[in-house]
C-alpha cells in the first residue's frame, strides 16, 4: 500500500528496480557478497547464453547499490573478458540512434554504419564495436560481418613504400 502512494522516480522505483537485480539472480538482499556472486555465476552457467548480459547487468546493478568492491572487481573481470551487459548493449544501439527493441532492418542498420562512418572516420573502431553488439544482439551473422571488415583507411594505405632520397 505504501509502496503505491510514492512517485516512480523516488525511492519505491529504486526499491523495486534492486528487487528486480536480486531476483534475477535468484537472490535476496540479505547474501553476502560471495553469494552474489556465485548466483551471478550459477544463473550465467545454467541459463541460456543469450541472457547472459541481463545477468551481468543485474551484478553491476547490485554492486552499485551496495558499493561493493568485491562485486564492482567481478563485474570488471566479467567485462575485460570480452563479457558484455545489457547497459554495453543499449549503448550500441543508442549510438546509432536506434532503441533496441524497435524492429530494425539489417540493411538499415548497416546503412546507419555506413552514413555515420562516412561523417566520421576518426571514429571507426567505436563504431564497428557497436556495431558487433548490436549484430550479437540481433543474432545477425550479416552485420557482424560488417562490423569485423578491416578498417576502410587500412585499404586505402599504399601497399608499398617508395624510399625517400634527398640530394
């Protein structure tokens, strides 16, 4: 009831939003850190790999919430091992322009690559990384294929080098 009396954006909202992280992970607010943890790591073995980035966005949620060292160094762990969350996923499509649950094209999405890369070369290897989210996320072996194509300045460098003479 009180719960029902509060506005979303005070803390009811944050209240539920870290409900959500603990139930995720199958536990409760009261686990110590290494039980964090190792439900994080149960739940990421047991359930289907697709749902793995919720599952690491659940941990970065829960570490945040309770300033926890140990769980802020298992979340950077997670991610310096090439594991991505939800947030990395939003982020990629966010950069396009796009909401990752708006139904998109493929050709749509590698044409909104494309224009962006035209505007801003510089910003290629950011770019392509978004780009490999979003086709993982997708499922799409088409766009992960652009995304893992050589840079476009890479192709235009010489393929030899003249010697430099001075007289």
């Amino acid at each position: 009831m009180l719960l029902a009396t509060v506005h979303s954006g005070g803390w009811a909202n944050r209240l539920l939003t870290a409900f959500r992280y603990y139930a995720s992970l199958g536990a409760v607010a009261d686990f110590s850190d290494n039980l964090i943890i190792f439900a994080y790591r149960r739940q990421a073995i047991c359930d289907l790999e697709d749902d793995a980035p919720y599952y690491l966005s659940c941990l970065q949620g829960i570490s945040e919430l309770r300033k926890s060292e140990a769980l802020q160094t298992v979340c950077a762990v997670e991610l310096s091992e090439g594991k991505t969350s939800m947030r990395d996923i939003e982020t990629a499509y966010k950069y396009f322009g796009f909401d990752r649950y708006e139904k998109l094209d493929e050709d749509h999405v590698i044409g909104a690559f494309n224009s962006r890369l035209d505007d801003a070369p510089k910003q290629e290897t950011e770019m392509r990384q978004s780009l490999a989210l979003i086709g993982k996320d997708k499922k799409s072996a088409k766009i992960r294929d652009v995304a893992a194509k050589t840079s476009q300045f890479a192709h235009n460098l010489p393929h030899h080098v003249l010697p430099l003479t001075f007289s």
